[in-house]
C-alpha cells in the first residue's frame, strides 16, 4: 500500500462532518444571526481599534491592538471565507463550530471585555459592544428554548401536589 492509499483514509475521516453542538438547540435563522452579528462585531472591532491607535497614550494603542485581534478572531470564527489567504482559517472555524453555545459566549464576552478594563473610552466602548452583543446572543441560545404556558402550569400543578402530599405525610407521621 502506498503512502497516499494510507492517508486517504486518515482524510476522510477528518473530512467527514461531525454535528456541530450549536446544532441543538439553535434554528437556522438564530445561528445565521450569531454568524451576522459576529461580522459585524469583528468589523466594528477592527475600525474602532484602528481608531483607538492613533494616539499617544500607551494603554489606548494596547487596547487598540486587542480589539483588531479580537476582529481577527471573529472572523475566523464567524467568517472564515474573509481569511482565505490563512492557511488554517477553516481548521479554526471547524474547531469554534464544534464548541458549545456557552464556551462561545463565554469566549466572546471576555474577549470583548479586556479592552475596556485596559481603556475606559467611548471608543473602547462602542467598538466592543457589537462583539459583547454577539457572545450575548449565543449565551441565550445555551439556555434553551422557552416553554409553553401550559407545560409549564402542568409541572407547576405537580409541583405543588407533590409539595402537599409531603407536608400531609409528616403531619401524619408526627401525630
């Protein structure tokens, strides 16, 4: 067996697609919301973090360089189609597609909060707030969907009858 008939194999099954854990509990539409908002937010990064460069204050331009990188990461996260001369934008995308709603969000948050505990500025601010956005949207999505009225006044119903049946029990048992 040659050498190429070996590493076929290996290909393949690193080809083949695993299902992605944000598939769960996100639609469609919701998961092409996040992908959205996290352009958006690397955008909005990139050009406020630009903006907070010119300057000669030294936490300003750090702050400044943490947002393009924050922009950087959206983008192979969220848009890996915008990095095409990066060798291993799509291996980094598969990777974030595989984590879990909550690592995301957890991920995107504090990521977007570190350049405003560096500078304290309206650009820091406003240029953070769209990525901060994007990890909140995924944040909600770990929480699941929201009930129905009804199922949820059953369980409640259960609820308080099992409560009831408790309290008559060790009323019985104590007499």
């Amino acid at each position: 067996m040659s050498s190429q008939d070996e590493q076929f194999p290996a290909a393949a099954a690193a080809a083949a697609p695993e299902p992605a854990a944000t598939d769960e509990g996100m639609t469609w539409w919701y998961r092409w919301l996040c992908r959205i908002a996290g352009v958006i937010g690397g955008m909005s990064c990139a050009f406020a973090g630009l903006w907070n460069c010119v300057t000669i204050n030294p936490l300003n331009i750090a702050a400044g360089v943490w947002m393009m990188l924050n922009a950087f990461v959206l983008f192979l996260c969220e848009a890996p189609f915008c990095c095409q001369f990066i060798e291993f934008a799509n291996a980094v995308s598969a990777r974030a597609d595989r984590l879990r709603a909550w690592q995301k969000a957890a991920f995107y948050c504090g990521m977007a909060v570190f350049p405003v505990m560096l500078s304290l500025t309206l650009t820091t601010l406003f240029g953070n707030a769209i990525a901060f956005a994007t990890g909140v949207l995924y944040g909600l999505s770990a929480l699941g969907k929201k009930g129905d009225a009804i199922s949820y006044a059953r369980i409640h119903q259960q609820q308080k009858q099992m409560d009831e049946e408790k309290l008559t029990g060790t009323l019985e048992g104590q007499a």
